[in-house]
C-alpha cells in the first residue's frame, strides 16, 4: 500500500467512523480531516468535495462486499449470505447515502448485477432470491440494531438461509 493509499484509506475510514459515532448530519471535510488526522488540503487532495467522499465510501463497500462474496469460495448465493454482516462503517456508508440519493444509482446497478447471478446459480431462483432478500433483512436488522436474532438463534437463522441457497448437484 503507497503512502497515498494509505492515507485515502484511513480517511475513508474516518468518514465512516464520524457518520458512526455523530451521525450522518455530522459528515463534513473538516470533521473527516480532523478524525484521520489530516490537513484539509491532504483530504482535498484525495476528494475534492463531500460528495467525492460519500462516492469513495459507496465505491469501497461495494468493493468489499463484492470481493467477500467471491473469496466465500461457494455458490455465489451462499457467498452474499456470508458476506451480510455489517460494520460500524457501512452504517455510515448508509447515512451518508440517506443525505444524498443520487449516489444509488451504483448500489442499484450493482444489486441488479447480483441479483441476476443469485437467480442463475441458486438451486431454485425463487428460494435463492428468498434467502438474499432475508440475507438484506438480517443485514439491515444488524446494521440498525432493530430486533437482530443473536447468539443460536441467529446461527440457526444463517443456517437455514445457507440451506435454501445450496446449489442443486
């Protein structure tokens, strides 16, 4: 990793920690510089607006979760299942979004890309569309904190989700 890389990173990480900790509301250049650590120039060097920024953080997840489905080394539905577990940065990576719409558009065309893989290569294109859908609810569910299953029941819970995605022989 260069300098540069490095450096575009941590502030990336900073953004998702500020939305994290102080809300979406509290997403500005100066608070984002302040958190990695670095001069507002250094952060202009590497996003010359908010919106830059909040792209960046769209662009990095997407990124990840792609890369997290592949290295899943199954069925690309089981990967998505495994894949669905946030952090503290995709919760900001989402409030950031709620404030500006327009960067949908690539969550959107991505999910679509997905979307087809889940119906050509589950076992039964119903039961795996049901299962990333369910997969999205539990990730949304984590993300929010609104009512998650934990512990067995949550185990239980990926378990079946894996069973409705295993590929046919």
């Amino acid at each position: 990793m260069t300098p540069t890389t490095g450096t575009r990173d941590r502030l990336l990480d900073a953004a998702g920690t500020v939305v994290h900790r102080d809300g979406a509301q509290a997403l500005t250049l100066d608070a984002v510089a302040k958190e990695a650590s670095v001069s507002k120039g250094g952060l202009l060097y590497h996003f010359k607006s908010k919106n830059d920024l909040v792209q960046a953080m769209v662009d990095r997840w997407l990124s990840q979760f792609g890369a997290e489905m592949e290295e899943a080394d199954e069925a690309f539905v089981r990967g998505y299942i495994k894949a669905s577990t946030p952090d503290e940065h995709e919760l900001g990576m989402l409030a950031a979004l709620v404030a500006d719409p327009s960067l949908l558009v690539a969550v959107r065309d991505q999910y679509g890309i997905w979307q087809d893989r889940v119906q050509r290569e589950g076992r039964d294109p119903v039961d795996a569309t049901v299962a990333r859908l369910a997969a999205d609810g539990l990730w949304l569910a984590e993300l929010l904190g609104m009512g998650p299953p934990t512990g067995e029941l949550r185990e239980r819970v990926l378990q079946r989700l894996l069973d409705l995605a295993e590929p046919l022989d």
